[in-house]
C-alpha cells in the first residue's frame, strides 16, 4: 500500500485540490470557495476504478454521490487522498474499513434529504391508493377511465413504517397529517413522536398495514428483509414501498405477488442493480406491471436537498481540513475542535496499539515542544491523536517526519500558522 503523503499542511489552500463527482450541488464549490479552498474541480458524471485511481494520485478531498464506487483497490492506490465526502445519505458506496485503516475518514449528510424522502413517499402513497399511474397511462394513450372503482383515501389507512429513523419519522408526522394510522417497527428503541405505535416484530407489522414503507440502511440484518416470505403475510391488496436500498427487497417476489393479485401495487426508487449513468439502459422485473411506480433513485433528488447537503458536508470537510475536526464521520474516532488557534497542531492517525502515545510524546520532548492540549480517541484498529503547541514551531516539519517513521503511524498532518 503507498504511503500516504506525510506533509499535508493547511497554509497552502490553493494547493489543495478537491475532486467533486456527479453532478454535486454548487453550493458546495461555493463553501469550500468561500473557506480559502479555490483548487475545487466538479465533474457532472461518475468515474470507473481505474479513472479514479489515476486521479486520486493529485486529489486531497474526494466527494461523490451514490453512483461512484470507492473500492478497496482504489483506497489502496488513493495517493494523497486525505478525506471522502459522501453527498448522501448513505455510505455503503465506499469500502470504509479500508479508508478507516488508510487513515481516510469518510463523512454523509444524514439529515439534509430526509424532508425530500419523507415527502415523495407520502405522495406515492396518495397516487397508489387512488391508481393514478395507470389512470394516467390510460389517458395518455387515448382512453377515458373515469370510475371510482379500485381509488380510495388515504384517511384511517394504516401505514406500516419499517426502520423509524429520521426518515421514518418525518413520513410519520406528514402521515398523521393526512389522517392516516402510522405503526412501526424499528429493532432500537426510538422516541415517539404523535400517536404513532410500535410493532413488536416485522411480521406484526406486514399483517396489519394497509401500506408498508422501508426506511432501514443497507446491512447484512436487512439484505433481502422482504422476501417472499414477507410478502406473503402482508394484507390482500395493501402495497409496498422501497425508497431506501435497493437490496432490501426481491423483486422478484415482489413482481410475483403483483401478478397474482396479492399486493395492489408498489412504488420502488432503489434497485440492487441500477445503470451506472443518465444513458445507461435500466431493467427491472417490476417494469410493465399494474400500479406500480418506478423512479430513477431521486428520493433525495431536489434542489432543496442537494443545496443543504453541498452546504452541510463542504462545512464538515473544511472543519477537518483545516482543524482536524472529524465530527460526522462514520468510520473514524470523532473529535470535536474548536477553531485552530495562533501556533501549530500535528495530528497524527496510529495503530491502536499499546504504548503509541508514549512513543509520540516522546518526540516532542525531544525536541523541547510544550503541548498544550491534547486530543485523543480510538477503535479496535486506530487511535486519532491532535496535539497543539502554544507556538510556531520553525522545525515542524522535522518533527513531523519523525512522527511518520514510527513503525505504527498511518498518516500524519502539519496545520500551522504562517510565521
């Protein structure tokens, strides 16, 4: 594996350069812009393993969306790369034991596209219980169905909600509004918001919903949660929806059960396989079938979403940039700085290993440095350790090679004030 470059040093702004992938809101150049950061490059597409791996060699901050895949191969040929921004909710795109390992942490935006999620399933509801699609279709193509047959409110309904997190709580309370009866099922104990009731299993749940909407994360516990099985011990006629990963449900199941009349209809953002870019070819089982809504993974997809998500993740990397902050980061030791003060702070990303901290230490008590504060937290594989001086020390970067031939250190960094 390369060794990471040892010298990364925040008082060149311009030197560090920041790769955006995928059509990234611009509110986010604008942030890192507005930081000091004007090397940022945007590109509207994603890029392949090898693409990525020959531009990782000149990138300091990667941000990407949920096409763009960080393998481990590309972790291992990464370069300089020294932070991932994913511009979403999830992370299951990048191989994040591996950035962890490399010393790379990797921060989403969990909260700014729950609204957007939150609002396009509750229409999607409202359009499956009154067959709109196919009354649309109808009408596009010359016929006039104009019957109250197969429509129905949505008042006293009752929507089963599967994973009661920010997304899942924010359907609850529009759902609520409508009148509708919100149960769900979570395996963590979650604060209730309104007059919402917990399930006391999936299968609870699936027996008494009218309608059933996913909002879990992608995890081994969730990889094909609704099968056949599942499906089975839903309510004739009740529907499915899936706008949260694409692996959560077999399509296959699900198209059989849409078949036979046993579900009236589903709506399904997310797919286990989806086109690599806009031009790509998509194919699904769950195509040509009645009342069923396909959309091309935008859940999150409104500008309202992608500008507070550029806003809130270009916040996060800068913090960590230029003060080390790794508050947000889902693989990564978290902690919380305050804005870096006149002098120098050194951070450096170890093995946790017995005896690290005395070995660093000991370097700066070679050299005479006072430490004035220092930060340190671990996992079971790395300790992230930011120690800051009261002063600008001129042989820093002396100090710093030192600290990055310690057998155990992953990767160091150098934020100092200009002398």
């Amino acid at each position: 594996m390369p060794t990471p470059r040892p010298d990364l040093c925040t008082d060149a702004k311009d030197a560090v350069k920041i790769l955006l992938l995928e059509g990234i809101s611009e509110t986010a150049s604008a942030a890192f812009v507005e930081a000091g950061y004007t090397n940022v490059e945007q590109q509207s597409g994603s890029l392949g393993e090898n693409e990525l791996i020959d531009c990782l060699q000149h990138v300091d901050i990667l941000g990407i969306r949920s096409r763009t895949q960080i393998t481990q191969r590309v972790i291992r040929n990464s370069g300089r790369l020294a932070a991932i921004g994913c511009f979403s909710v999830g992370t299951n795109q990048v191989a994040l034991d591996d950035a962890r390992q490399r010393g790379v942490p990797t921060f989403n935006s969990p909260f700014s596209n729950t609204r957007s999620v939150a609002e396009l399933t509750i229409a999607e509801i409202v359009m499956l219980f009154r067959r709109i699609f196919p009354r649309s279709n109808a009408a596009n193509a010359g016929a006039w169905h104009k019957s109250a047959i197969g429509s129905h409110e949505v008042r006293g309904k009752v929507l089963g909600i599967v994973g009661y997190g920010n997304i899942g709580s924010q359907l609850a309370m529009l759902a609520e509004a409508l009148s509708m009866k919100v149960v769900y099922f979570d395996p963590s104990d979650k604060l209730r918001h309104g007059n919402v009731t917990p399930m006391v299993s999936l299968d609870e749940l699936l027996a008494v919903s009218d309608v059933v909407s996913l909002h879990v994360p992608q995890t081994d516990n969730s990889q094909n949660m609704i099968g056949a099985r599942e499906i089975a011990l839903m309510k004739p006629g009740a529907f499915l929806v899936n706008n949260a990963r694409g692996e959560i449900v077999d399509l296959d199941a699900l198209a059989a059960a849409l078949r036979n009349s046993h579900l009236g209809g589903a709506a399904v953002d997310v797919f286990p396989v989806e086109p690599s870019s806009s031009g790509a070819r998509f194919k699904s089982p769950m195509q040509g079938l009645d009342n069923v809504i396909l959309t091309p993974h935008i859940g999150g997809s409104t500008c309202e979403a992608q500008d507070r998500i550029g806003e809130e993740l270009s916040r996060k990397l800068v913090e960590f940039y230029s003060g080390g902050s790794t508050m947000g980061a889902v693989n990564f030791p978290q902690i919380q700085l305050l804005q870096r003060p006149a002098g120098t702070r050194i951070i450096q990303v170890q093995k946790n290993l017995p005896g690290e901290l005395g070995r660093l230490n000991a370097i700066f008590d070679k050299h005479g440095v006072n430490i004035t504060s220092q930060h340190f937290q671990n996992d079971n594989e790395i300790g992230y350790v930011v120690l800051e001086a009261d002063r600008h020390l001129p042989d820093a970067q002396v100090l710093l090679k030192q600290i990055q031939a310690l057998p155990n250190t992953i990767r160091t960094r150098l934020l100092q004030e200009a002398a």
